[in-house]
C-alpha cells in the first residue's frame, strides 16, 4: 500500500524545485530536487493534498497549477 502525502512542501527556483513530501503523521516521506516539467507533473499525478510554497514572483503560477489540479494552496 502506497502511503498517503498529505502535504507538499515547495521551495521555489528558476530551474530546479526542492519539494518536501510530508505524511499524515509529519514524517517526511521524501526530499527530492524536481525540474519544472517534473514538477508539473507531479502536481497533476498527485492525489490532492495541501500545497505550501513561499511568497515569490512565481509562487501565484505554481499555487494556480496545483489548484487546477484540485489541490489546496
């Protein structure tokens, strides 16, 4: 059984992505370093789950795309 994310955590940057994915529990399930095309993705395979990222030029398009992807931002 696959565990459930229920949050991912996104550090922003012009190429390259850190995202953090963080279990029910708060344990981190992985911490990985994510292209844009990658992170796209994942956002779009990913079953919906709470989305935290900072406050940057690009966060308002990253936080657009999870939501269309029905994820909370």
């Amino acid at each position: 059984m696959a565990t459930k994310i229920s949050m991912l955590a996104i550090d922003l940057a012009k190429g390259s992505f850190q995202v953090c994915a963080v279990g029910p529990d708060g344990t981190v399930l992985y911490n990985r370093a994510l292209s844009r095309t990658r992170l796209a993705a994942l956002l779009a395979e990913q079953p919906t789950c709470i989305v935290a990222m900072e406050a940057c030029a690009t966060s308002h398009h990253w936080g657009r795309v999870a939501q269309r992807h029905g994820h909370e931002v």
